[in-house]
C-alpha cells in the first residue's frame, strides 16, 4: 500500500491516494496501531473535503468512528460517526455501519433512547439492503432456537420432580397475566373513545375554519374593498387607503392560515408554497403523488406549518429542510434542521407539541423526534395509507 501512495502522489491522482491512505489505515487498525491509523484516515479526510465528494467523505468518517470505537473513546466516536451519518444516512454501505456504530456508542455511554434509535435505523437500512443475509440470519438464529428448546426439554425432564412447584408459579403467572390483559384491554378502549371523540373535534375545526376563512374573505375582505374604493384621492384620505390596504392584506393572511387555498390543490402544493414563504425552508418531495383523506392532508399540513414555525423560532437554525415522501401504502412527513437541538429526555413538550402528537395519534400515525444539543433536530412522522 506504501508503494500505492507514493504512486498516486506521483500521478497527482487525488483519489488513488485517498484509497490507498484509507487502506493504509484499516491495515494500523487491524495491528491495533491505532494513532497511525488515525493519522492516515486524518489525511484521506483532507482530500476528501477538497475533493467534494460526499460519499467518500461519509465512508472515511465512518471507518474513523470505528477506530475510536476499538480505543473505547466513545464519546469521540459518538461525533466522528455522527458526521458520517449526516453525509449519507440512506446507503447499507455507509449509513448501515455508522447506525450500528452509533448504537454500540450510545450504550456503552448509557444513552439508551439513542442507541435504541440508531439500533432500529440499522435494521431499515439492513432490511433494504441486505434482505438475503438477514433471511439467512433468521434461519440460523430458528435453528439455534430449536436447539435450545430441545436441551431446555431434557433440562425440564431431569427435573420433573419439580413440576408441581413450576405448575404453581405458572398458575400465578397467568392470573398475572390475565389481569394485565384486562387492563391493557380497558386502557385500549378508553384510547379508541379519545381517538373517536379527537377526529370530531378536528372535523369540526375544518368545517368552523372554512366557513371562517370564507366569512372573512367574502364578507369582510369585499366590505373594506368597497370602502378603499369610495374613499376620495386626497392627500388627508391617503393614510386612510394605507391603513385600508393593510386590513385588507391582514384578511388574506388570516383566512390564509386559517384553510390555506392551496390546499385544495393537495398536499404537495400547500406544502410548496407553505416552504416558498422563508428563504431558509427547503421542500423536497419523493414518491407518486396521488389523493389521499382531506382530513389527513389538513392534519399533515397544520403538523409541518407548526414543526417549521417551531423551527424559526426557537432552533437558530440555518437551513430547515422539509420533506414528504408518498408510497402506495405510506405516507411520511420529514422536518430536519441544523439549530440548537435540546434533550428529548429532559424538555417539556409544550401546547404546540401536544397538539402534533394529539393529531398525529387521531389518525393512527406515529412520530418519532430525534434532537442533538448543538446539532439539530429531525422530526418524522408516518401515517399508513389504505389501497385505493
């Protein structure tokens, strides 16, 4: 590999270097000569930044992350493999092995929400990718299974003598488990009755906001409209006409807010144009279009239009990128940005969050927040959608 580098410096060819200093490195790992290898993974990172190239920037940073993982440095592999992440989140080559390191790092730093995250990011990617393997992996792990419900069978028969004693704890066992059935089946029906009585008081609110936004649109919007235009064009009444325009602007907007008119073109175009108002909110939309419930689209709507407000306001953030993703059965909403971030374990969800989870939880979705002190947050949520 040596003869490699000093080769692709010769040549001047960027990329052969950085192959070879990244195989360099892997080879000081394996030695467990893990400065060496450091500074040969610090030196293809060096290029790779100048070189621009996202991908290969996310690999070495991954293969990094794992160095400091083998010195135990958790903390330090917690950022090197973070960085990793936020150049590709998406491919098993390079999100599938900076999720698992992700994970490893956050239990052995007793993070367990973390590492439980990243552990369930590792398996979608995996499952993506790899599907063989994992069948594979399945196979084996029912055949170890079986072995082990076989020697447990011999264990249970040289024991026999202790049946009775078994046969008691079993019997207090179900009661235990019957009882906590009942409960759960109580609670879940107390859950449908909030769920029932959630999805009428939000049909109810669409209904009341249409016929407010129309309200104000026909009723008053065409009342001071009619004022401006008898108001005389004189230099006394120009304030007047100001202040008219205004109130008039101000109608707009609330009735705006209230059921946004593109709305009714779909959620894409709420969406879009929701975005096109902030020079920092970016939309990106992947998947095929095509109509879903009108409630739902209102619930997703209100979700991003309070995720991003919460965004501009609190988070500092630079860029927030806001993303919906429509498949045959699912339908997703992404907002991520690069602000403060807090502690999903220690804040108070405030009325605003309440409200996502209230209407996400009325249409049987789920949502899932994951936030870094310093380094942003991303907010998913999901919704199951019925064939057409």
């Amino acid at each position: 590999m040596q003869s490699a580098l000093t080769m692709s410096k010769e040549t001047g060819n960027k990329f052969m270097e950085m192959a070879a200093l990244v195989a360099l490195s892997s080879q000081f790992s394996e030695k467990y000569e893990y400065s060496k290898a450091l500074q040969y993974s610090e030196e293809a990172l060096q290029i790779g930044e100048k070189t621009g190239s996202i991908r290969e920037i996310g690999n070495i940073l991954s293969a990094m992350s794992e160095i400091y993982l083998k010195m135990k440095n958790y903390r330090e592999c917690e950022a090197v493999a973070f960085k990793a992440w936020l150049a590709d989140s998406v491919s098993y080559e390079i999100g599938g092995p900076t999720a698992q390191i992700l994970a490893i790092a956050y239990i052995h730093l007793g993070e367990k929400n973390k590492a439980e995250y990243f552990l369930r990011k590792y398996y979608e990617i995996a499952n993506k990718g790899n599907e063989k393997s994992l069948h594979e992996s399945l196979a084996n792990m029912e055949v170890k299974y079986e072995t082990e419900k076989k020697e447990l069978r011999i264990l249970s028969l040289e024991k026999e003598r202790q049946l009775y004693s078994w046969l008691a704890i079993a019997g207090i066992l179900l009661l235990l488990v019957t009882s906590m059935v009942l409960l759960q089946k109580i609670k879940s029906e107390q859950r449908k009755r909030q769920l029932v009585a959630a999805k009428a008081v939000q049909e109810g609110e669409i209904g009341e906001r249409e016929r407010l936004a129309s309200e104000l649109h026909d009723r008053l919007g065409g009342t001071l409209s009619a004022t401006k235009s008898e108001v005389n064009n004189t230099k006394e009444i120009a304030v007047v006409n100001k202040k008219l325009d205004e109130c008039i602007e101000e109608v707009r907007r609330i009735t705006h807010n209230l059921m946004p008119l593109s709305l009714h073109l779909g959620l894409r175009a709420a969406l879009e144009d929701f975005a096109a108002q902030f020079p920092n909110v970016y939309f990106h939309f992947s998947g095929k279009e095509r109509e879903i419930n009108k409630r739902l689209e209102f619930v997703m709507y209100c979700c991003a239009n309070e995720l991003i407000t919460n965004s501009i306001r609190h988070s500092k953030a630079e860029h927030i990128n806001l993303q919906l993703i429509q498949e045959e059965n699912r339908i997703a909403l992404t907002v991520q940005d690069d602000g403060c971030g807090f502690d999903t374990e220690t804040v108070q969800k405030g009325i605003g969050l309440n409200n996502i989870y209230n209407r996400v939880a009325s249409c049987n979705g789920k949502i899932e927040i994951a936030s870094y002190t310093g380094r942003g947050t991303e907010t998913t949520i999901e919704f199951k959608l019925r064939n057409a």
